[in-house]
C-alpha cells in the first residue's frame, strides 16, 4: 500500500510539471512560403568536372540526375558504346564535337578503370 501512495504521488508531480509551459524548451518551427519538398523529389546534384555544362546541355534534356546517378560505374568503353547509341538510335541530337567531351565527364564522375 505504501508504494502504491508513493506511485500516485509520483504520477501526479510528473503531472504537473509535463502540463507547464517552459518558454526556454519551446521551440518553433520555421515559416517559410514554399511547401517542404519531399525526399523522393529532389534530384541529386552533378559533380562538377570538365564537360559538364555539355553534359547537362545534351544529356539532361531526355535523362534526369537520379537516373545518370543510378548508373553502375563503366568503363570509358561503355560509355563510349552508350553515347553513340544515344546517337545512332534514338537520335539524340549532340554533335560529333560534344560526344568526347560527354564521354570524358561521364567516365570522370561514374567511370570504372578499363580491365586491362
């Protein structure tokens, strides 16, 4: 019985003080005009290296960054064979001049060391 009183006793005191404000714990959420993004929305940004403003010029237009960011790291051949591709057959409209300058930033910021 006596544990009980001191049970209640303790619940009670617990209580009260979770029922008062204390100013100094408050603390308030930001207001901001534009609506939080979700997670899943947000693209993954571009490393920066040589060729990438080519890169976003020709690439960007069909892929996005989450999905260049999905892919497994080739070698330059890959990448080579993957940008003619884009060429030949589906018409990817990217100059002869821009091809090598496409390949070397994609074998810079998601290639893999030729197997020799």
């Amino acid at each position: 019985m006596y544990y009980i009183k001191r049970l209640y006793i303790l619940l009670f005191i617990l209580y009260i003080f979770s029922c008062t404000e204390d100013k100094k714990t408050i603390i308030e959420t930001p207001k901001t005009k534009e609506p939080a993004k979700e997670l899943s929305t947000l693209e993954p940004y571009l490393p920066v290296a040589v060729g990438q403003k080519t890169f976003q010029r020709h690439c960007l237009a069909c892929h996005s960054t989450k999905y260049i960011e999905m892919q497994p790291n080739f070698p330059e051949k890959t990448w080579q064979k993957i940008v003619d591709k884009m060429v030949k057959n589906f018409g990817a409209p990217i100059p002869d001049s821009s091809v090598k300058v496409i390949v070397k930033y994609l074998v810079d910021v998601k290639g893999a060391r030729d197997k020799e």
